[in-house]
C-alpha cells in the first residue's frame, strides 16, 4: 500500500523538474524501473496496455518498434520513409512524433524489456463461453446471383425499407449496385472511389460518402457526392459514416461525418446551408455515431466511438445552435481494436445502453487477443456505463440489436472480420437469441472461408419481419485460399422467417 502514494510523488516531482528543464535539453536518466517509465510514457495518451495483452514477439516486432516513434526513439526521418508520400506533410505539420527522444535510451530499453518479460510465449486464450451452435434459427439463407464470378470486395451494405431495396458497394469495380427484393440486380452506379456509407436526404436524393482510399491514409481524397454527380463536400479523411440532422437548429439538415483517417482524422458536421466545417473532435479514429437525447432535455446528443490508439466513446452534449460540450464515458487500451457501437435498452429499465465490440486487427499486433468480443455495458442513467456482459469474439467488427424472433426482447446479431478462420464453427457471424437476465443461445451458419465486413439489418422482403444481410471481403492471408474465391458468396441475405409476433 505504500507503493501508491509514493509512485504518485515521484510522478509529481517528475511533471515538476521537467516543467523546470529547458525544453531543448536532452533527457536524462531517471533510475526508474521499466513500470515506473512504462506507467509514465504509455500512458501519457492513452490508457496503458498491460504486458500480458500480447505476446512477446507481437510486442517485440509489432508494437514496440512503433511506439518508438512516439518517443522520439527511432528517426522521424525513418517513420516518414513509411508513410504514404501523399501524407508526410499532414502527417509533419500534425507533430505526432518527436523530432528529438523523449527519455535516454537506457530508459527506453526498460520499457521494452519490462514488456517482453512479462508478456507470456503465445496469445492468452479465451474464457470460457457458451457454445457456439451451427443452423440458424428463423432464417433461411440467400445469395445474390451473378456476383460469385469474382472476388468479393463489398464496402458496404444498406437496406432501403421503404422500396425493399439492397445498396452494395463493390471496392473491385468502384460499383455501387443495386438489387430488388428478390435479389436482382435493378440498377448499377459508377463512384470515384470505394463507397464506406449512403443516406437519402429530405427529397429522397441519393447521398454517398466516398472514402477516396479506403486503406490507411490521411490524405483528404474523400468526398460526399449527391445525385451521382454533385459534389457536396471534398477533402475529407477516409470519412467512414454519415449521419443527416438539423444540429444547428436552422431548418436545414446537416451533415455528420466520421472522417476516421489514419494518423490524422476528426469528427465534424458540416453546415447544410454553406457547407462550413464545425470540428467536434480533432482526433483519428472516429468509426460511428448515434443520435439520442441522452440527458433528456429535448436535443438530440452525439454518441460516438473513437478507434486508433486513443480508443473511446464519447457523448456530445448538444447545447443547441450547434454547439456542443464532450464527455468521455468510456476508454480502453490502444491495442484493444475497438471496431462498433450501437444503443439499446437490455435490461428493460429504459435508459440506453451501449453495445460494444472490439476486434480490429488491422495494426501492428496482428494476433488471436482473448480480450476481444461482445460487450454490453448498463447505464445507471446517469449516462455512467458499466460493463455487464461479455461474449468472446476474435476479430468482432459490428453489433446489432433487434427483436428478430418477435418474442418482444432484443436479440443481437454480430460479425468478425479478422475472425478465426480455424475456430469450428466459424464466427465471422453469431446470433444471440436473448433468453433473458442476460443469457443467450448463440448460433451460426457455414460458409467456409468467408469474412464479413459489413452488416446491416431491416425489413429488405417488406413482409414485417426485420431481415439480415452481410457483405464479404476477401484479404489475403488469413488462412485462406486464392483458388477458392469465385466460390465465396459476395452478399449473403438471412431471410427473417420467424413466426410474426402477435399482439
């Protein structure tokens, strides 16, 4: 128990002397071990990664390697040589590394080593979990036809309910197509690049966001285009999700954007009128955001997810006349690949809860992590979040809730896109049929090989029962084959065949 307050003196005198030190002076020793630096250093951004989270060589040749960068560690000369030529001087101008190291090389080499030693030989394995059963119930499985001739690349999937239409993004061709309800294709759209999220404004004219490149990047090549033409808005940073809404109280609806980046990105919403920018939040990583009233004072508040090393949610309390005040709620590790959010009300007491996955692995610690999953956490409402429930899931990507077998609870349907591909049965999908007091019998369908990367759910056959469709993205590696592509479905249709709900 003595160690607490005497670690926070030391840190205290630490913040003091260097407050003190010029500037420019080249650091000195400490004498600290590697925890005490490691408490320092790693979590001067963002909530400290604990050793065990990792193996050793993931953060020996992966994590280690780049954190150096962080630390002034390695040359930025160097860093820039792996970089997208067209980002350096975004990437320069945003100072995210040091041109000179932040603490002697000795230091350093603690912190690395007090991370190699402590983490174990290979990658913890999951808990304990309830067991994962293959038929799914209430649906049937459809596939779209004449899209098995090529490798699937689907970037997005939309249902529009009212016309019982299915939006596919295609990142092969830079196709956004478009299919009836009975799975034929009706229409095909060109884009300028990979579309990431459509959205139809009050005159039903069609909106997609465009994410420029949709690999890693912060060169501001997105854009929002109306009407197959019509630029509304460019230079954005691989924008990720939209969301239309009259935040400023004008009459008109704006436009909010997720515009993620990679090194370099924000949250902002953009004036409906003149199209003037309103940074929300100057940070990268911002996947997706939710509209609610959460305070209950009649505005509609933001709810957003921020992935990258400062993995967060967010609500942004909306003031009105388009200003807003950010209260974090929650935070998590930088290596914990926090992918989706959404809200809805588990436990019935009518105050919004979060679901959460997390399972990006698209980093530098590419590994099988225990820690990723299904998490559920309960609002006290007093909008303070606690974690109730958790699911193991490798690679979870997207959660959603909905009453799919019309009992009256919410069921939960979810995909991995860096999944197992070895694990039986496969997870790349899982339905959680809730059982109540958060218990929940989860099943799957096979599709050998097949990695979802996106989901979306609603009414596609119009007949009142909510359906769920899923889009394939083949990467290499992985486990998978190149000669078996031509036989992976590109969009796979679960038809909601559940008994209608009487009431």
């Amino acid at each position: 128990m003595k160690f607490i307050p005497y670690l926070f003196v030391l840190l205290l005198f630490i913040a003091w002397n260097c407050n003190r030190r010029d500037p420019n002076a080249p650091p000195e020793p400490t004498g600290l071990s590697g925890k005490e630096l490691a408490a320092i250093h790693c979590a001067s951004c963002h909530v400290q990664p604990m050793p065990e989270m990792l193996d050793k060589m993931t953060w020996k040749e992966g994590v280690m390697p780049q954190m150096a960068y962080y630390l002034g560690m390695r040359g930025l000369f160097e860093k820039m040589t792996e970089v997208n030529p067209d980002d350096i001087v975004t990437i320069m101008q945003a100072k995210i590394y040091p041109d000179k190291p932040l603490l002697v090389e000795a230091d350093w080499q603690k912190i690395v080593d007090y991370y190699i030693e402590n983490a174990p030989e290979k990658p913890l394995p999951q808990a304990s979990k309830a067991l994962v059963t293959l038929g799914l119930p209430f649906f049937e499985i459809k596939t779209i036809e004449g899209m098995s001739d090529r490798p699937p690349m689907v970037t997005m999937l939309k249902i529009d309910t009212t016309n019982g239409h299915l939006y596919a993004g295609r990142r092969d061709k830079r196709w956004l197509e478009i299919y009836d309800k009975t799975l034929k294709r009706i229409d095909s759209i060109g884009l300028e690049s990979p579309v990431s999220d459509i959205y139809w404004n009050e005159k039903q004219e069609l909106l997609t966001l465009q994410m420029g490149i949709m690999d890693p990047n912060d060169s501001p090549k997105g854009k929002l285009i109306q009407n197959q033409g019509q630029t509304l808005l460019d230079s954005l940073r691989r924008p990720v999700h939209l969301l239309m809404e009259d935040l400023n109280e004008d009459g008109t609806p704006d436009y909010l954007i997720c515009n993620y980046g990679n090194e370099v990105g924000h949250l902002s919403w953009y004036d409906g009128k003149n199209f003037q920018a309103h940074t929300l939040k100057d940070l990268p990583g911002a996947r997706n955001t939710i509209l609610y009233d959460m305070n209950n004072d009649g505005r509609l508040d933001i709810i957003t997810l921020f992935c990258q090393s400062r993995e967060s949610i967010y609500i942004f309390y909306n003031n009105g006349n388009g200003t807003f005040k950010e209260e974090k709620i929650l935070e998590f590790p930088p290596v914990y690949g926090s992918s989706f959010i959404e809200l809805a009300d588990m436990n019935g007491d009518g105050k919004p809860d979060i679901l959460y996955t997390n399972g990006d692995n698209a980093d530098y610690s590419l590994s099988l992590k225990n820690y990723h999953g299904l998490r559920i956490f309960l609002n006290d409402g007093q909008n303070h979040f606690t974690e109730r429930f958790f699911y193991p899931i490798y690679g979870a990507s997207k959660v959603q809730a909905a009453d799919f077998d019309g009992d009256g609870d919410l069921d939960l349907a979810t995909i991995a896109f860096f999944n197992n591909v070895h694990q039986q049965p496969n997870e790349g999908f899982l339905f959680f049929e809730n059982k109540g007091n958060f218990q929940f019998e989860i099943s799957t369908f096979a599709v050998p090989g097949s990695t979802w990367l996106v989901m979306d759910v609603g009414d596609l056959d119009q007949d009142g029962r909510l359906d769920i469709v899923l889009g394939n993205f083949f990467k290499p590696g992985m486990g998978r084959d190149l000669s078996s592509l031509p036989k992976q479905p590109a969009v796979v249709w679960l038809r909601n065949i559940a008994p209608k709900a009487t009431n």
